[in-house]
C-alpha cells in the first residue's frame, strides 16, 4: 500500500511539517508543499540556522543558501544571497523563470528585487549579539547538535505520487565569507528523482559535498535499497573517508517512491518528522556512534 501523501524533514519541525501537510492533504503539489513547509522555518526568527534570525558567517553579514527540486528533475538555487527573507521562493523562482539552476551572491539578491522580493535585514539582535560575543575569540567550533544544525531539509509526495524537495539554510554559525555549504547543492544537500525517490541532508556540509550525499542515497535505493539502509550507507560512505573522528554531525533523511522513509547519522540527537494519515510523527533517528 502506498504511504503517501506524505512529508518529511530534518529535525523536529512541527510547524514546518504542519504547513506542508496541509497543503498535501488539501490535494496541493509536493512542489508547493516543501515551498510552504520550509518558508515556516525561514521566517521563525527563533531558527537561527534558518532565513531570517539566521547566524552571520564571521564578518556580520547573514548569507542564505537554498534550492528546489521538483518531480520533472528541474531545480533551482541561491548561494550566499544576502537580504532577501525567503530564498526557497527565490530558489523556485530561478528554477521557473530563468534558463539556469543557480544564482550565487549578489545576482542573486538582484533577481530576487527584480521579481518583487522585498529588502530585509536578517541580521536579529540576538543573533547580533551572539556574534559580537563570539568575536571576542574567534574560535571556529560548532557544537554538535546545539550550533549550526537545525537547516530545514524537506522531502514530499503528493496525492498523485509525485516528489519535490526543498533545502534551505544559513549556513555553519561564523563561516568565512562567501563559503557556501551542501544545501543549495543540488546532488549533495537534496537530491530528488521522481522515479525513485528524494533526499536530504543536514550538519556539516563539506563533508557532504566530499561523497555527493543526497545523490548518492537516491542511487542507492535506485539500485533497491530500503531509504533507511541507503541513508546508512551514506553515514558509512563519509565515516569511511573520516577514520578517527567523531566530532562532527551529518544527518540524512530519504523517502522512496511508495512512501517508505528511513533516516540516519553520525552522533545520537538527530531526528526527523513525517506527517501522513498516519499522523505527524517524531522519529529519533539511530546513529552511527551508538
Ligand atoms: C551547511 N549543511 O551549510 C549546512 C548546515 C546545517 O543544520 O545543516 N545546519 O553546511
């Protein structure tokens, strides 16, 4: 029996998931879905991994990262956009009215103003004042879990059985300036192919981009992988190139063409959250170092 429609996203996003299944269960797109379901997260000033509200990378600007995938295979980005509240709609945007999948930094920002996006700051006062703080040492050091780790990865079916995906971010807390992570890249933060399903990734996203982590996932399951065993492959993939090391978290979430889910990663902590008939689930996910 088929499990959809159905959503799913990294963390706990209650109000996220809420958002995208009501747009699924009143017979909307998977497309609008992730759109409407991650928008929640952009504009939570309280999310400061996420839009507005979100950490400034080292010198005080907030750089916003995002991308969508829809079931056709078309997709979009922004890299580094400054100023602009929701770069999902921006991301969507690029992927509809233009003949390219990314706009990076300042193009970015000025398409944006072309379709009518409005100027905003993003910078919060108390995302301000954290920053200042941190300043006084410098120290480049994400917290497992606490710091940098609460992007919005977001995968849907809708009634008609098809997938779209949606990932957006603010990037690691005090990154330099101009760093763009796995978010807005499509292959490595989100990856969706309508004929066998889609995935998404949250934590350090270097290490993300290194095994091209939501691609590989999707071929995993393509070759008839459960999305859980192929999302603990792809934990395994990047363990395997970081021999020693466990202080860092990533954290990946797939669902497959039935509806089926699966997430996994490195360090206990990580969870996700699926909204069907079901009901609107909280699933605490295994991890590699149990
Ligand atoms: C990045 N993957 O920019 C993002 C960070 C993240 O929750 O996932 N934070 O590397």
């Amino acid at each position: 029996k088929a499990l959809y429609p159905i959503v799913i996203c990294t963390w706990n996003f209650m109000n996220a998931s809420a958002k995208a299944w009501e747009v699924l269960n009143s017979g909307g797109t998977a497309l609008d879905a992730v759109e409407q379901g991650v928008k929640v997260e952009e504009d939570d000033v309280n999310n400061q991994t996420v839009g507005t509200g979100g950490r400034p990378d080292r010198d005080g600007n907030v750089t916003l990262d995002a991308c969508i995938m829809d079931k056709d295979g078309n997709c979009g980005a922004v890299l580094a956009m400054q100023n602009i509240a929701n770069p999902i709609s921006v991301a969507r945007k690029v992927m509809e009215d233009t003949p390219h999948v990314m706009l990076a930094g300042q193009g970015a920002e000025q398409f944006a103003y072309e379709k009518g996006f409005e100027k905003v700051n993003l910078l919060t006062e108390q995302s301000r004042l954290e920053w200042l703080e941190w300043k006084k040492t410098s120290e480049y050091k994400p917290i497992i879990n606490i710091e940098n780790h609460d992007t919005i990865g977001m995968l849907a079916i809708d009634k008609n059985g098809d997938i779209a995906g949606g990932c957006t971010t603010s990037g690691m807390g005090y990154k330099m300036a101009g760093r763009v992570g796995d978010s807005p890249i499509i292959g490595a933060g989100l990856f969706v192919d309508n004929e066998v399903g889609g995935a998404t990734a949250t934590g350090v996203g270097e290490e993300v981009v290194r095994t091209v982590g939501s691609f590989l996932i999707v071929e995993l399951m393509r070759q008839g992988k459960s999305p859980q065993e192929a999302c603990e492959e792809g934990v395994k993939r990047i363990m395997a190139k970081n021999e020693g090391r466990n202080d860092f978290q990533i954290g990946f979430i797939a669902i497959n063409k039935q509806g089926e889910t699966g997430g996994y990663c490195i360090q206990a902590g990580f969870s996700y959250r699926t909204y069907s008939e079901e009901g609107h689930i909280d699933n605490p996910s295994e991890s590699y170092i149990s």
